[in-house]
C-alpha cells in the first residue's frame, strides 16, 4: 500500500522532477550510472547526488523520502522512474 502510494507521487511529478534532474550538468548521468553499468554509487557519488535531491525536494516534497535515513537504498527506484528507456543498458 505504502509502495503504490510512493509510486503514484513520483508518477504524478515525474515530468517537473525529470525536468529538475535534467536541469543540473551531470546529475542524470550519475543518477543511471548504476542502472546503466550495474555499478554501485561510490559514497561521494551518493552525497552529490543528495544534495541535488535536496535542492529539489524544496520544490518537490516527495523527494525528501530519498533524504531520509536509508534513502540512499531506494535511489535505484528513482532511477527507473525517471529513466526513458525501460530496458536496462549492460556494459559488456
């Protein structure tokens, strides 16, 4: 329940919150480098991207979720929500 709920408000801002990610240099590509080369966020590459998600979670409250203690485990989801694709691109 807690999920679908979760899902839909992402869903609902997906178009403003893609709009916001695309805006800063760099951020969607460090935002699909684990969906694009399965490899894992290194610590640094985790708080650069928080602090982006915290300038637009002024914006976007629902982005606060991934703030949170344990957010981090959940940017995955972001990921797949936000990337266009649908299919998972493996570095071969």
């Amino acid at each position: 329940m807690i999920k679908r709920y979760f899902k839909k408000l992402l869903m609902k801002n997906k178009d403003f919150i893609l709009s916001q990610v695309l805006a800063v240099k760099g951020l969607m590509q460090l935002l699909m480098k684990n969906r694009n080369t399965s490899e894992k966020w290194t610590k640094e590459e985790i708080k650069e991207i928080k602090s982006h998600l915290r300038h637009i979670s002024k914006m976007v409250p629902i982005i606060i979720v991934f703030l949170l203690p344990g957010g981090s485990l959940m940017l995955p989801f972001l990921a797949e929500m936000l990337d266009r694709r649908k299919t998972i691109r493996r570095k071969l």
